[in-house]
C-alpha cells in the first residue's frame, strides 16, 4: 500500500497556467497540415483546422509559444505579413524544407486569440539582428503612429496584440542552431537585446535560452542576465524502449529545476536584485523514436505515464516553473495527429487533458510513502550526462496536489508505475477532513486497438467513478499502469 500525506495548508507555490502551455514550429506538419489547412473542407475561413482547435481548446493552454524552435534561427518575421499571395517562400534551414509564409505573426496571433491563450514569440538571435527584434515588437505592441504599427493596421488589426513573452533566441548553444553563439558572446547579446526591448516595451516579459539547467552555459548566461529577463529557460526530451527508464527520466526534470533555481539564486544574491527570474521549460517531451524531419512520432500508454510524471513535476515546482511548454502539439512529437480526414489524439493527450481540467490555485505538499523502484532498466539513464545514482530509489507513485485559495477544494494527480498489479492508494489529510464523496477519473492502456480513430494511433481507455471518504482518511484503489485524477470538496475537522 502506497500512503499520500496531504498538507492543504503547506503551500508549495501558486500555481501559474502558463504551466500548462503549448509550443507550435513550422516543423514538419505541426503547422501546415496541422493547425493550418487552407482549403481543407475541415477548416474555417482563416485556414484554422476546426476539429484541431476543438481538441486544443480543450487541454485549456495558458500560453502557447511559435515560431520555433530551430526555425526561428533563420525565421524573417517580415516575410510572414500582408498580402498571402506575394509573401516570398524561403528555404527553412533547420529542417530542410522550404516555407510558404502563409502563416505568419497575424495568424499567428489570431490563432491565440481564437484558442484564449496568450502568445509568446521566440525571436531571431541566429540570422536575424537587434533592429529587427525591435520592429517585430513594435508591429505587435505598439499603439503609437510610427511605421511598424501602421504596417499593422494596414493588415486589418487596428489594436495592439500585446504579446506578453518574447524569447531571446532559441538554443544558441547548439551546433544545429543557425548563428549558434558561445555562452559569452549569446551573454553579451542578450543583455543588449534585453535593454533595448525594454526602452520600447516595458511591459515585456522576457526569456532567456537556457540549455538544461544544469551545464556551464546555464550558469554563464544566468550570471549575466539575471538582472534582465523574466525568466530562463530549460529544455529537456527524454524517452526509452524500456518501461522503467522511460517513466524515470522526466525526474531529471526535478534536477534540473532545483540547480537552475540554485544558479539564479546565487546570482541574484551576488548581485542584488530583488526580482529574480523564474524558469520556463519551454521545450520538454518524450521523444525518441523519430528523427526526420517530420517527427510523427507514435506514442504509447508508456509514454502517457512519463507526460504525467512531467506535469507532477512542474506542479510540485511551480513557485519555479512559471511556464512549461508541451513541444510539440499536432503531428511533430504531439499529442493530436491529422489526417485529411479527421484529427485523433494520442495516449499522451490524456494526462495533459486531465491535469489542466483539474488543477486548482495553488500546489500544496503531498508526501508519498510506499513501495519503491531502484534496479530494472535504470542502466539505460547513463547516456544522459548526469549522474542519477542520487535519485534512486523511485517511487512506484507519483503525485502532485492542487487547492483552491479558500481550501475547499483538493486535486490529485497520481501515476501508478506498478506494471502488473493494482496499487492501493490511502490519502490522508492533515487538520482537514473529506467532505462528500471524491471524483475519480482513471486513464488505462487500450484495450481493443479496433476503437482507434487513426489505425496507427493508439487510444486509452477513461474511467470515471466515485469513492466515499471516511473523515480524513480516503482509500482510491489505482489500477496497474494508470493515470488518476481525484478531486474531492473538504473541510476543517
């Protein structure tokens, strides 16, 4: 038996839905044949595919960042305005492709008004140069008279965009990276990039490229920048054949956070500043499989469990993680797949689906005392660059708990690793009782690959119950290999 202690009174931090945020590139078909379909008899008349924006409408994003990624290195923002017919179509550098331009900034834009989220734009710190940055964000932002903004009226859009996030470059450590710069000369660059932003927006909420967290460059260019930027970014994709080391390797995650946030701390001490940046994992997935340049990668309940495990992870460390954004979101590395037909959503969707339905205002401590995981499969973790020795062992549940402000409200996210039995789940309040029943929804591996929507899309099976609690004390018994929601109203004792 597995005991999860819940504290409602032991605040974690607040929980930002920044959190749980999307990432499109032009990458693939994630954007055209994705998102975008001109002419498709399934989308509207912006090209917008209705039956993708339903699906991602849904997962209820916080925010959704574009262009890239690797695109963004040799991305002209320019190209992808005005009148579709004359935008120029350019050879796309980081894929090996070419780009049509049809969807641009405006589209863009409108697409993120249409799905309710807030948009972050990642800027060109490859080929492109601090002007123009700053005339990409005087055509979003801007509600004077000069020439950008009136470029922007002249294409239908009156009122500024206000585009909150803009990103400093992506992945400029990178050989991959068209224009990748060393940890001192990216340093240099964006803390002028950064002040000039500043002078022309204020209100800009800006991101540093960070690498994982955890390496030279990350404490180089936090040194740096950390009196400039909102917050800094991490990237980490991780994912194996073998069960065990597929649903253990988004703890490098947890790692990641707590030297990164280290790093800031320190440098923000050294240096006095009293508003420190946080951390955005604005890139993070299972992906492994596939390589190309269209990454369609097919996932597996497997998978499923270790996107869970991620989201655990951001909400436990969420007075961090202000953002965290799912790469990709429809056909590259994704949890919604299109076909010319119809759109069907992977394993993964669902665990992504259930915790932005349900989580609640602020994180709250959950301590898991169980059955532990230290041996099969963990040999595999060695061809990551970090040691994981001091990890181990793993607990055979994960869970994360989110309440409400007033503390009426408790929800919790809990995976179950345990491959071949049921594991029963005891929750325990701490100077609080349940009230009334809890709701309990539970998502399980496929069982008649014949309900597939797409034949070579896997689909899950979703249960939905009941279970009466005794005062504090409630007892969920968790199937092998699931995902769980449990949400339930409580009281004071």
């Amino acid at each position: 038996m597995t005991r999860l202690t819940v504290d409602p009174g032991s605040q974690l931090g607040v929980l930002d839905r920044n959190v749980f945020g999307g990432f499109v590139e032009h990458l693939g078909r994630c954007v055209y044949g994705g998102i975008f379909e001109e002419g498709s008899a399934l989308s509207d008349a912006d090209g917008f595919r209705n039956d993708v924006l339903s699906l991602l409408r849904d997962l209820r994003l916080g925010v959704l960042r574009w262009p890239g990624g690797n695109f963004v290195s040799n991305y002209h923002w320019v190209d992808g305005i005005g009148q579709k017919d004359i935008r120029p179509r350019r050879p796309e550098l980081a894929w090996g492709g070419e780009d049509s331009n049809r969807f641009g900034t405006d589209e863009f834009l409108k697409y993120c008004a249409e799905l309710g989220v807030r948009p972050y734009i990642c800027l060109n710190m490859g080929t492109g140069d601090l002007r123009e940055a700053l005339e990409w964000i005087e055509y979003c932002n801007s509600s004077g008279h000069t020439y950008w903004a009136e470029r922007r009226r002249q294409n239908g859009r009156d009122e500024p965009y206000a585009v909150p996030y803009w990103g400093l470059g992506n992945e400029m450590y990178g050989d991959w990276q068209v224009g990748a710069l060393s940890a001192e000369e990216y340093a240099r660059e964006a803390v002028r990039w950064a002040r000039a932003i500043r002078m022309l927006d204020p209100s800009a909420k800006l991101v540093s490229c960070g690498w994982d967290g955890l390496s030279a460059w990350d404490s180089q260019v936090i040194d740096e920048t950390v009196s400039v930027v909102d917050l800094h970014s991490i990237h980490l994709y991780t994912g194996s054949l073998d069960y065990w080391t597929n649903l253990l390797q988004p703890h490098h995650a947890e790692r990641a956070i707590r030297c990164a946030r280290a790093l800031i701390e320190r440098a923000a001490r050294l240096q006095r500043v009293k508003h420190p940046p946080r951390i955005a994992y604005d890139e993070w997935n299972v992906w492994f499989r596939t390589k190309d340049s269209a990454l369609e990668e097919r996932y597996n309940f497997s998978d499923a469990l270790a996107v869970a495990t991620y989201l655990n992870i951001f909400v436990r460390n969420c007075a961090w993680v202000h953002m965290a954004n799912l790469a990709q979101m429809v056909n590259a590395i994704a949890p919604i797949v299109t076909t010319p037909e119809v759109a069907a959503v992977q394993p993964t969707y669902y665990p992504f689906l259930l915790h932005s339905q349900s989580a609640l205002d602020v994180a709250v401590d959950a301590h898991v005392e169980g059955p532990t995981i230290g041996g099969p499969g963990l040999e595999e973790m060695s061809r990551w660059p970090h040691d994981v020795d001091d990890l181990a062992p793993f607990d055979l549940v994960d869970a994360s708990a989110t309440v409400d402000r007033a503390r009426h409200e408790l929800s919790v996210t809990v995976v179950n690793r345990r491959q071949d039995a049921p594991e029963p789940l005891e929750i325990v309040l701490r100077d609080m009782a349940f009230q009334r029943e809890a709701r309990i929804r539970v998502v399980t591996a496929e069982k008649d690959a014949s309900a597939r929507t797409v034949p070579d899309v896997e689909s899950v099976c979703i249960a939905e119950g009941s279970e009466a609690a005794k005062g504090s004390e409630l007892l969920v018994l968790l199937p092998p290999q699931s995902f769980s929601v449990i949400e339930v109203k409580m009281t004071k004792e």
